[in-house]
C-alpha cells in the first residue's frame, strides 16, 4: 500500500504453517473430469490406440488393420472413450457390433475400467516438422518450413 509502514515480506516464525483446506465437492454432486481427457488411473491417452492395435493384432491381424495409423484417442471420459478417424472405412469397421465389442474388452483391460467406444471423423494431425535440431534451430532464428519433403 501506498505510504504504509507494514514490512512487505512477514517475518518468519517457527510454528508450522497449516496447510489450506482442500475444496471438495458437495456430497451427491460428482467431481468434474480431468481437464487433461485422462483416466484417472493414469492411462496415457496418446498410448491407448498402440496398445489396442498391439492387443488386438496378437488376435485378429484383420481387425488390428482398422487402428494401424487411421485413429487417434480423441477423449476418455465417463467411461466413453471417443476415437477420431481419418478415414470412413475404417470407422465404419470398428463401429460394427463384433469388432467394437472386441475392442471395448480390450479398451477396458488398458483402461482399467467398463469402456463404450464412440467413433467419430476428425482430421488427421500434423506431422511435426521440425524434428531435427538443424531444422529446429532454423525456426528458432525465423525460417519458415514450406515444404514437408
């Protein structure tokens, strides 16, 4: 404050400081979900189509194929894990009732929890480009990438 004589910084003490209670919810009120759209058991969510792809191709190649680099685990949230697709076919495969109730089994086990599969269109993300130290100390100084190749 402006003129006043209170020391900005409080003088230490040797009592321990008690720590600030932690807000919970109400009781009957749920908690809100993880912003980061992971479970709490700790799952990594860029992890869980690699490790459904690895699952289910030790038991069906066939159906492992429709994960293989065409989906990516968009959410897990109240046990609904959304997957984005890039391409239709594959969406639709997975979306049929045998192949989806595999993959829930298989999500459930990753998870660790009961899992409903939604399967969604969603672009496919950028590649980075700048993986290379050369090409990222480049940028660093002002290039510009105007080509992937």
């Amino acid at each position: 404050m402006l003129g006043s004589k209170a020391p900005v910084i409080p003088e230490a003490s040797d009592a321990p400081e008690e720590p600030a209670p932690v807000a919970s919810a109400p009781a009957g009120v749920p908690e809100a979900p993880p912003e980061n759209g992971h479970a709490d058991n700790g799952a990594d969510l860029a992890q869980v189509v690699p490790r459904l792809y690895a699952m289910m191709n030790a038991q069906n190649k066939g159906w492992a194929a429709f994960l293989n680099g065409s989906c990516h685990a968009v959410s897990w949230q109240d046990g609904v894990l959304t997957l984005g697709f890039y391409a239709p076919f594959h969406k639709e495969k997975i979306e049929e009732a045998q192949v989806r109730r595999a993959y829930e089994e298989m999500a459930a086990s990753v998870l660790g929890a009961p899992v409903s599969i939604r399967c969604i269109m969603t672009a496919r993300p950028a590649k980075p480009l700048n993986k290379s130290p050369l090409v990222r100390h480049a940028v660093d100084m002002g290039a510009k990438i105007v080509s992937q190749d």
